[in-house]
C-alpha cells in the first residue's frame, strides 16, 4: 500500500473528494445526534438528582463529562460505522465486482494506495473535526433543554460547565476520536476491497463490516479507557 | 523505466527465436490452479504483432484466467509471460507498473468508474499518467471519442449510455495512451448481432491503424469468423488448436469442430463451404434445396 503515487495530484484531489463525502456528508447526522445526545443527558441527569443538597450546577458538569468522554467520541463513531463504514465498504465492493479495481490495476495504479488511503486519510482528518464538533454541539443542546425545560437556568449551566473542569478529558476524547477513525475506514474498506461475488456479497460484506467495525470501537474504547484513565 | 540496461534491453527484444520483435506477447507451460482444480494446463502460444489475436473456448475452459493471467491480474503457478522479450514474471512492481501503461484492456461489462461522465473515464488515464494541460487532454479525449463514433456524449454518465455505447467508451479509454497491447474480455457480451459486428470491426480496424497486439477473449462465432488472425483454442485449459479464421473451416479436430459448429446450420453451411472449396459444388447453388437435401459428406 505504501509506495509512491503515481501522481501526486490526483491522489490529493481524491483525498480532497474523500474528505468531502466523508466530513461534510456526515454532517447532518452528526449535528442531529451530538444536540439531542446533550439534551436528553440533561434532562436525565436533573430527573436522577433527587437530592436537594446537590447543586443544579452538577448537572452541566455531567452533561459535560459525558459528552466529551463517551458521547461525542464514542456514539458519534458507532453512527459513522454505519455511515461512513458501509458506504467504504459497498463503494470498494462494487468497484471490485464490476472490475473497476482490475480496470485501474491494469493501468498500472496501485489500487490499495490510491483508493484505500485516501479513505483513511480523509477520515482521520474529517472525524476527529466531526468529534470536537459533536461536543460542542452536546454542551449547548443540554444547555437549551436545561433552559427550555426550566431545569436549570442558563448562567447556572454555564457556571456549571467551568466548574472542575479537566482538559486532559479533551485529549482523550481525541485520542479515541482518532483510533475510532481508523477503525471506522480500515475495516470497511478490507472488507469491500476482497469482497467475492455479486450484488448480494457486497450487502454482506458491508453489514459485516458495519458489525466487526462497531465490536473494535467498543473493545478499543475499553482498552484505552484502561490504559489512559487507570489512575 | 522498465529497461535500465541498454544491452540487456536489446537483447530483451529477441523471442525465443533470436528474432526481434515489437509489441510480441509469448507464453511458455503456463499453468495455474484455484485449489485442485487445474484452470491452465501447459499452455504455450505467441500472440503476433498487429493482429487480432483470439482465444476461443467453451464457458470455464480458462479464456479469462489466461487472459488474466497475462495481464497479472492472476499469477500464473508456472510458466513465464514475455512482453517484447522481456519476462513478465520476473518483473518487480515498478517495471510491471510501467509496462501496465503499454496496455488497454477493455472489460466484459466494460468497467467505466459510474461516478464519472464520458469524458473523466476517458481522460482518467491521462490524468494519471500525463502531465498534459486540460486544453490538450481534452483534444485527445474528442480524438478518440471520435475514433469510436461516439461524439457528444462527454457529458454523460455510463449509467446513461446503451449497452454497445459503453463498450465504445471501454474502447476509447483503453487506446487513449495509445497502448501496444489490447486485449478484450468478450467485447460482445450482451450485445445484438450489429451492435457485436460494429464494435468487432472497431476492435480490428484499431489494431491494424495502431499496430497493435490485439488478444480478445470470446465465443461468439461472428467474432472468430471476422477477426480470427490468429486463434487459440482451449478446452478444459489445454491448448486444443491453433490457426486462423480459414483454418477452422477444414479443421479436422472434434472438438473444435464440436464448439464451432454447434449448430446443425452451420455444421451444414461448413460442408458446403469445404465441397466449394474442393469445387464439387458451385457458386449459384440452390441454397433451400441442398439444405432441404440429407448431409452432405
């Protein structure tokens, strides 16, 4: 996979195209997902505090730390495997069945390079962007259901998310960020770029892909956790 | 560069005769196997410069496995594949690389990327390989377009075009680099009788404007009877016969006979052909009568 493209500038305007299919395509879904993920953590946060000796600005602080530890990085990457992983996966799959991959071998490019990085590439740069947004975009829609549903005011909220607050939190959701991005294009993309058969093989292979992607998440959640929360 | 020594690189032009020759292509006990099933058994043949070279033979008797096999989309178990004297199996990736782009191939469901127009499958190749500005890309793209009778569809997508239309692009986008070696995976596949002489007839008359190393898999009879320079006849992945198109008519092989002639028509219309041959029989027979008539012999 590793060799020396054949022509800079056609690799640079795929991964260009990549990033665009993959970064700005995701959009939509991230924005909806990352605002009500923030809005429902607040109200279900505020629904379990009973206790009238916690102070309402503990709200925000969990809605904070749930959104940049778990939520933004790791629901975020489990819908970009679906997303993102089974279109790699039946793009690749429909290239190598309708002889596409051969047509480009023949012409003597190198098919893994030219089709499979930029993929990896695009994703390692779009996705930790979609992350970071996602977080941003969990706070405030926790921020406005918190006011909306008169749970807690917006100065309280606010104070709320400065309290404590731990930046090395950020690092690590950006480290998962970029471990889930690799999981999310390399599996898809090994899964479409062997698939054997027809139309139906590369349902499969996508479906299998989206499955084996969202298990490797989850262990590779847990074992960074592990490793980078393990005081 | 493929040739880096330019002695070697002389002598590489030299077949197995001592002569030398461009844009050859020689096979020598190729063999390959998926599992235990052999595919390809001892098959030897040299395609010839400027001809259209045809490998003919029943679905599964390894026309395509050969066909991929010389390209090097399948390694071959044994044997070794000569491009203009030089070993295609001995070469690393950049020289196979090179040589890839001395070579168009134009596939059975023709293999145009769907997300692109007319125009971006054409000039893709030059993209890659040129570094050409757009004005003079373009110029070509028209150029070859032209040459397969399909202008004014540069802004269409595949999706879009007819069956043989496709085919035409295939065609354009393999001999845009202006290649030395064709080679065609059943061209007519899915294509109505005209529309398959149409495009059988392109094939040959590119071949012999470039001089080009035509290698066309297939087993459409129209194929063989219009293009057979130089066939080679496979059953169960041995090489069974070689000839030409004329070859075929008094070929005394079964099996041959058997996969040609399949039906009792042409069985008929091929004794006919020998008995004229042999002028037993002349020009202004009664076609309707010798057939109504027993088998001839």
């Amino acid at each position: 996979m590793f060799t020396r493209p054949e022509n800079m500038r056609m690799y640079w305007k795929e991964l260009m195209h990549q990033c665009v299919e993959i970064g700005i395509g995701s959009l939509g879904i991230v924005i909806i997902i990352s605002f009500f993920m923030g809005a429902v953590s607040a109200v279900q946060t505020s629904y379990q505090l009973v206790s009238p000796l916690i102070p309402l600005t503990t709200i925000a602080q969990i809605v904070r730390d749930t959104v940049i530890l778990e939520f933004a990085p790791t629901v975020v990457c489990i819908v970009l495997a679906g997303v993102v992983g089974s279109k790699i996966a039946s793009e690749l799959g429909n290239m190598r069945v309708s002889e596409q991959i051969d047509a480009l071998e023949i012409m003597g490019i190198n098919t893994k390079s030219y089709l499979i990085m930029p993929k990896i590439a695009a994703c390692l740069i779009t996705i930790p962007m979609l992350v970071v947004l996602s977080m941003v975009l969990g706070i405030v829609g926790g921020r406005l259901a918190g006011a909306a549903t008169k749970i807690l005011s917006t100065d309280t909220y606010d104070m709320g998310l400065i309290l404590n607050f731990v930046p090395y939190n950020v690092f690590f959701a950006l480290v998962k960020a970029y471990t889930f991005s690799f999981i999310i294009s390399s599996i898809p993309s090994y899964y479409g770029y062997y698939v054997k058969g027809g139309a139906l093989e590369i349902g499969r292979s996508s479906t299998k892909s989206v499955v084996v992607s969202c298990v490797m998440i989850l262990f590779a959640d847990y074992v960074l956790a592990a490793l980078l929360l393990n005081k | 560069m493929i040739f880096y020594n330019p002695l070697k690189y002389l002598e590489s032009k030299k077949n197995s005769a001592g002569w030398r020759i461009w844009g050859m292509i020689e096979f020598k006990n190729i063999r390959k196997s998926f599992g235990e099933k052999v595919v390809l058994d001892d098959v030897s043949h040299v395609m010839e410069t400027g001809k259209a070279n045809l490998i003919i033979g029943q679905s599964g008797s390894g026309k395509t496995v050969l066909q991929k096999c010389l390209v090097g989309l399948f390694e071959p178990d044994e044997g070794e594949i000569i491009y203009d004297g030089m070993s295609f199996t001995d070469m690393n990736v950049d020289e196979r690389k090179e040589l890839r782009q001395q070579i168009g191939m134009l596939f059975q469901g023709s293999a145009l990327f769907d997300s692109m127009t007319v125009e971006q499958n054409i000039m893709f190749p030059l993209d890659m390989f040129t570094k050409n500005n757009f004005r003079d890309k373009l110029k070509r793209v028209n150029e070859v377009l032209a040459r397969v009778n399909l202008e004014g569809v540069n802004k269409k997508y595949p999706a879009e075009l007819s069956g043989g239309m496709k085919k035409r692009v295939g065609i354009a986008r393999a001999i845009v680099l202006n290649p030395k070696f064709l080679f065609c995976d059943e061209p007519n596949s899915g294509l109505d009788p005209q529309t398959s002489m149409v495009i059988d007839k392109l094939i040959l008359d590119i071949t012999r404007e470039f001089n080009m190393t035509t290698v066309i898999n297939t087993h459409d009879m129209n194929s063989v009877m219009e293009m057979g320079e130089n066939i080679i006849y496979l059953f169960e992945g041995k090489k069974e016969w070689t000839g030409n198109k004329k070859d075929i008519i008094f070929s005394k092989n079964e099996r041959l006979n058997n996969f040609i002639f399949a039906s009792e028509f042409l069985q008929d219309a091929k004794d006919m052909r020998m008995l004229e041959a042999k002028g037993k029989i002349s020009d202004d027979r009664d076609m309707d009568e010798l057939l109504k008539g027993d088998k001839l012999d």
